[in-house]
C-alpha cells in the first residue's frame, strides 16, 4: 500500500507525524512519501522536508515566494501521478493543499483523497464544503461542529476529535498553580507581540499599587523575541523584576498561572485545556478588522474558540478598543476572584470536552485504513 501526504508547516508536520505512526503500526509495509517537515521525514525517508520554507505567513511574504510555490505545486502533482498512490492525505496548510487536491483529481479520478483537519469554511464560506465535496473521498474534521457541515455537503465525514486534547492533556501538571502569578500570552509572532505587549506592559504598571502581590510572567517564542520583548519593556518603564520574559516557557507557564491574558488563536483553547482562566485579547489594523467582519459568515458570534465551541461567551473576549487597560484589570480581578473562578472553569470544561477525549491520530489512522478497505 502506498500513501502520499502533504504537510506545509510544523504543527502539520506533527500531526502528519504521529498519522503515519498509527498508520505503519497497522500496516507495517505501508509505503509513505510526499512533503512535511522533520519530524515527518525521520518517520518516512521519502517524505521530503519542506516545513521551514512552507511555513510563511501573510500575503506579502506568500507572495514573494509566489514562483517557489507555484514550482512546487506542479512538481507535487506529476510526483503523485507518477507514484500512483492509494491513498492522497492532505493535511491542513489549505491555500497550497486545496489547489493541489483539484489538480490531482483531474488527473486521478480513482484515486483515494482524505484530508485531515478540515478548512474553516463554516467561517468565511460554508459554500467551499460543496467544492471540497466534488474532489475529496474522506474529510477528517477536528471540531464537532464541523460534521454536519461537510455532511450536508455530501461528503463523508468523521470527526475524530483535536490533536490539542493529546498533546496536552498528557503532558499537563495539575499541582503547581501559583497565586498570584499572571500569564501573559501576547502571541508567539512578532506583529502579535507589537500589537498587544504595549497594552499588558501598562496593566503590568497599573498593578503596581493596585495589586502589589501579583506577579507577570511571559513566554516568548524565541531568544529573539525576548529580547525584543524586554527592550519593549525598558521603553515603557517596566523593571525586569516587574514581568519575567523567559522563552520557551509556554506550557509550563499555562499551568502555573493563576489567570491569564491570552492572544486570540490556538493559545486560548491551549489555555482551557489547562484549565486556566483567562480572558482573550485581540487587536489589530481597523481596516484588517473590518474586513475580517464583512467576510466572516453570519453565524459566527465570537472570535474565541473556546465561545465558538460552546456558542456561548464562556471567556471574555477583549477585541480592539476594548483592549484596554481599565478592561484588563477588570476581567483579571473577576479570573481571580473565588466567586467567579469556579464558574468559569465549569465552562471551559465543558467547551473542551466537546473536542473528544484524544487519540485524534489513532481515528485518523483507522478511518483512512477503512476507507481503502471498501471497493472504489
């Protein structure tokens, strides 16, 4: 049997991983090429480690690398034809994935095409499920309430839960909460951290006569960063004892952290998993914002995955002008506050636990290898 996968970035990478070990367990002469990162490729010697120059953000810098990505669409394509496959698996990294999945179905009406972790059309265009539909075999969706909606596009569907839960959940301590201690989690980009560390490095100095006894601490994604982040601080008049900015100290910090500031993205489901009140922050361009909100479909009443999950605003989302100091504060002292806290952890729980319970790779893994069990 023959697979080929497609990743671009290294969270894809990781997932793309941990399939392909679910897959060999259960076909140990499975034979895997295609693209990914390391992780992918110390796994599957022919898969090809593209991750660091795939991982590119925002349209300019895309489109920079416009012919790189192009080259490697059609070089991707005739290695599928050539290789024919039983099985295409593509996993997120939509705008590359999409344009290679109507190339190969083309070319390759038998072949057997799944995709893992599914585009987020129910929040720019419910209308792409019927497209994805005329092309794909299989969607493997990671939130619940995605099912019906490729369904109802007639294509099958399983949702087998999200990579977080695992990734989390076993490695997560639950003893070591500090009193007093606030996360700041301002964004792991640097356009992330210009936009919003300003805004907390003035809660940090409102808190000074405030609330003496709380304690700030961040992680930066990089060396780098941190020391852009503690420059940032020296600006703004903020002594180094005043919020410890140390890298690499994300997951350690969600579970010691009594209450947190949380960027808008992954980081806040992160931050419910562990079990960490907080309140999400996001700010960015007006115009960028604004467009955001035309393109965005109806239906969509939060920015929060955590509120999207349960339709509800279970954590508070502090967007544009409402980031702001007074605001901050606010929510801070509800996060902590014995009467508050209780109530907002039930939520949360209650939101995640709708992400299943883990093994997301392992349903991932079956349903494909019963996918290629039935007659084409």
């Amino acid at each position: 049997m023959k697979l080929y996968i497609v990743a671009g970035e290294k969270s894809g990478d990781k997932q793309g991983a941990l399939v392909i070990q679910e897959l060999l367990l259960r076909c140990p002469s499975l034979s895997v090429a295609g693209l990914g990162g390391s992780q992918m490729h110390a796994l599957a010697p022919d898969v090809e480690d593209w991750a660091e120059r795939a991982g590119v953000i925002g349209v300019v810098d895309v489109l920079k690398q416009a012919g790189f990505f192009l080259r490697k669409l059609r070089e991707t394509e005739e290695a599928i034809v050539a290789m024919q496959p039983d099985c295409l698996l593509l996993i997120d990294y939509p705008g590359f994935n999409q344009r290679l999945l109507e190339r190969v179905r083309r070319r390759c009406p038998s072949l057997r095409i799944v995709y893992f972790i599914a585009p987020m059309v129910w929040a720019w265009h419910r209308s792409r499920a019927y497209r994805l539909a005329r092309f794909l075999d299989l969607m493997l969706c990671t939130f619940p309430f995605e099912k019906p909606i490729f369904e109802d596009a007639h294509l099958r569907t399983e949702f087998v839960g999200h990579p977080l839960v695992d990734d989390i959940l076993a490695n997560r301590r639950t003893d070591v909460r500090e009193p007093g201690l606030i996360g700041l989690f301002p964004g792991s980009r640097r356009r992330e951290v210009d936009r919003h560390f300003p805004v907390l490095l003035e809660v940090v100095k409102a808190c000074r006569s405030l609330h003496p006894e709380r304690r700030f601490m961040t992680s930066a994604s990089s060396p780098a960063l941190a020391a852009d982040m503690e420059r940032m601080a020296r600006e703004a008049g903020v002594a180094p004892e005043e919020v410890n900015i140390t890298p690499g100290l994300y997951h350690d910090l969600m579970d010691r952290a009594e209450a947190a500031l949380v960027a808008s993205g992954t980081a806040t489901l992160e931050a419910a998993l562990h079990e960490l009140p907080h309140a999400l922050i996001y700010k960015t361009a007006w115009g960028t914002y604004f467009l955001a909100r035309l393109v965005l479909t109806g239906n969509i009443r939060f920015i929060g995955m955590v509120n999207i999950l349960a339709d509800a605003p279970v954590t508070k989302e502090l967007i544009q002008q409402d980031f702001n100091v007074e605001n901050c504060l606010a929510e801070l002292d509800l996060l902590t506050s014995p009467e508050y806290k209780p109530r907002i952890l039930a939520n949360m729980a209650a939101s995640v636990a709708r992400l299943g319970h883990g093994h997301s790779a392992a349903k991932a893994a079956e349903a494909i290898l019963q996918l290629l069990s039935e007659p084409r």
